[in-house]
C-alpha cells in the first residue's frame, strides 16, 4: 500500500475583493503542490473563524490522512465538546471543503463527480431585483429577463421594505427601521403588479427576511398566493419555525427556509413534516460539503428540493461548493447568485460563470477554483463593517423595538 497523504499545514485567508469579508482555508499536504481550499466566511465574526482555524484546528489536523474526510469531520466536529455554532461550523467547512477538492484533484474527477456525478449540466440561478417604486423593480426585473434569467426574487427597497413616514418615540434608538404592515401592503402590490405586467412564464421569488411577527408571516404567505410564487424565502425566524404548520394548513405558497440555521435539531421537524419545500442552508454554517450532502439526501426521501445560499458573503470557494452539490443532487430546486464583478474572476480563476440564466463549473478536478494569494492580501477585511449601529442587522420596529434581522 502507498503512503498516505496528510495534512502539512491548515491557513486562513482573509480577503475583502468586493467590502464583504471572506474567510477561506488552504489545506496544503504532503504531497509538493497538492493543496485544497475551502469556505470558512462568517462574515459578521470573520476573526472568531481565523482563531478557531489556526489555534485549535490547525495542531488536531497536522498529520492526519487527507482520505479520511468523514472522520475528520466528525472528530472535529465534536473536538471542542461544545458544538453546532456558527463560528466553529463554518472553521470546520473550511477544512472539510479543502478535503473535498484535494480528493478531487487526487482522483482526477470534479467533486459532483465524487458525489455521483451530474444530475444536470449546469444550475439554475435567482438574482435579487430590488427598486424604490413598483416600477423600478419591473425595470430591474425585465434586465434580469433579458440577460436570461428564468427565476428573479423581488424586494422593494431592500429587506423590511421601504421606509415611509415612520412615527418614532423621542429619543429612539438608531437602527434599520422598518414597518411590517407598510411593508407586508407593498408586497403584495408589488405581485399583482409583476403578475399583471410580465406575466406568468417567469419565476418569482421574495425574501422575507424574518422581518414578520409570526402570524404576520402566515398572512402574507396567504395574501401572496394568487401571484404564484417558487417560494417565500426566510419568512420565519429560527427561533420561531413551529409556526411552519400553521402556515402550511393555511396556504400553498412553497416556503424555503433555513439561511441562518445551525444545528440538525433546527431542519430535521421541518423537513420530516413535510413543513418546508426548499432547505436553504449556508453550506459553511452547517459544516460544509459532508454535512450538506446529507441533508441534501434527507430532504430528497421528503420531497423537498435544495435552494442553497447564495450570497455575496460566501466566498467563491463556497459558491463553486454550492454548485458541486446542485449539479449532483436528483432534488435541486435553485441556487441563489450574487452576480460577482471582475475582481472575483481575477482572484479566484475558475469562479462559475453564468451564461442564460445558468451557472457552469470550471470542468478542473476538484471544486475547480483557486486563488491568486498575493491579489487577496491587496483586499485586507475591515473589522468594524458588522458592528456599524445602524447596519442592517440592527433592525428596528417603528416604535424602537429591536427585531431580528
Ligand atoms: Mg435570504
């Protein structure tokens, strides 16, 4: 039997290409030049990500057979004995991801290929069309059209809505404002406008956010019905998903969940009850490839369909993952896209492309993706970016409230 290949070196990559901070991990080996990378990017807590890298993993994986991916994630997982929080989860889909592509180039194959191979020849992608008036977002929404795209999610005046006229107490904290009721009264106009002018044939989308109280949520959720939606995305908070069953006896809207989830314990009702139709986790924040691939596999036995996320804060390295995993899943709904600018495909060569609607893999073994070092230490991170008082994760009600973002 040949020597193994093992882990020589495990480091963090910091980059900031477009004033997103993106975390990424490169395993290097024993073998001279083989080296893999993966997603590690908690954006909002990049620096907690780096620690849990380089002062805990680094030492527990040096040495280690880089075959051995699913020991490696379960030893990990449960080396630090607490577990399933974001900053840990996304270190470990560092690592796990990196493993993925070394095995890829070691075998010569692409990762769908090692996952079962291609169920379809590229993936269908939704892009965010956003505007002030209803009319903006139909402009936004016929570009869209126009370059391709077969699903296009809608928002108007980003998440929580437009702000109107709102009547704040004196003294209010500074915040995200926003109104629900304006809000939820927007949306559902903004439907029967995009129905009404461009029709049925394309798929539409939105994006709840979380910024509902629950059984508001179960209204739009009705009221949105007639305009057919793919799905309603994040209309819940984690925190209250048993509310899924209410919403499910009382509409057909198709409901995607999941972007902030981070522990098995938060999928597994919803997809075993039939309560959702799309699982939309962050890949890195529930652990990468390995964990992903399972619950992929679970939803496929339940009739739910995968609808990964996709946004600019996961690095290309976790959108070629992404694709990995749609192209080789029998239950691929969509995948979210953030439409990245030149420097993406600069600093990391292999980047899918987009083409009509469809994102493709470099056809390289592996993830098929790498990154131009000396390029991403040109794009340092910026540690106040999340911490801002008035960013939107501070969101806030009318009166004040703070609510979840
Ligand atoms: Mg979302």
């Amino acid at each position: 039997m040949s020597k193994p290949v093992t882990i020589r070196d495990v480091k963090v990559i910091l980059t900031a290409p477009e004033g997103i901070n993106l975390v990424i991990v490169k395993i290097e080996t024993s073998e001279p030049g083989l080296y893999g990378l993966g997603c590690a990017t908690f954006t909002q807590r990049y620096l907690m990500v780096k620690v849990a890298i380089e002062d805990y993993l680094r030492d527990f994986l040096i040495g280690k057979d880089v075959a051995n991916i699913e020991d490696i994630w379960q030893s990990c997982m449960v080396n630090s004995y607490w577990r399933n929080g974001p900053a840990l989860n996304n270190a470990l889909s560092g690592v796990d991801m990196a493993l993925w592509d070394i095995a890829g180039k070691r075998a010569g194959m692409p990762v769908y290929d090692l996952l079962g191979g291609k169920t379809r020849e590229a993936a269908a992608i939704y892009r965010h069309a956003d505007g002030k008036s209803v009319g903006e977002v139909e402009e936004n929404v016929r570009k869209f059209m126009e370059q391709g795209l077969l699903y296009i999610r809608c928002q108007m005046g980003g998440y929580g809505g437009r702000i109107h006229e709102i009547q704040t107490p004196k003294g209010a904290l500074p915040g995200a404002y926003f109104d629900p009721n304006a809000y939820m009264r927007d949306t559902v106009r903004l439907f029967e406008h995009m129905r009404s002018k461009v029709g049925n044939e394309i798929e539409l989308l939105h994006d709840v956010h979380e910024r509902l109280a629950p059984i508001e949520a179960v209204r739009l959720s009705k009221n949105l019905e007639p305009y057919r939606l793919f799905f309603l995305e994040d209309a819940l908070a984690p925190e209250s998903v048993d509310w899924f069953r209410i919403m499910r006896a009382q509409s057909a809207t198709p409901i995607a969940m999941g972007e902030l989830f981070t522990h098995p314990q938060e999928w597994l009702p919803l997809i075993t009850e039939r309560l959702i139709d799309f699982i939309r986790c962050h890949i890195s924040t529930i652990g990468g490839i390995t964990p992903a691939k399972k619950l992929a596999h679970l939803c496929e036995a339940f009739g739910i369909r995968t609808a990964w996320h996709g946004p600019g804060d996961v690095s290309p390295v976790g959108h070629a993952a992404n694709l990995h995993l749609d192209l080789s899943s029998a239950n691929f709904g969509v995948q979210e896209w953030w439409g990245p600018t030149e420097i993406i495909y600069e600093m990391f060569p292999g980047t899918p492309e987009l083409r009509q609607g469809y994102i493709y893999p470099s056809d390289k073994p592996g993830l098929g993706i790498d990154i131009d070092e000396a390029l991403a230490a040109k794009y340092p991170c910026d540690n106040t970016q999340s911490i801002r008082p008035t960013g939107w994760t501070t969101a806030r009600t009318p009166d004040g409230g703070s609510w979840r973002p």
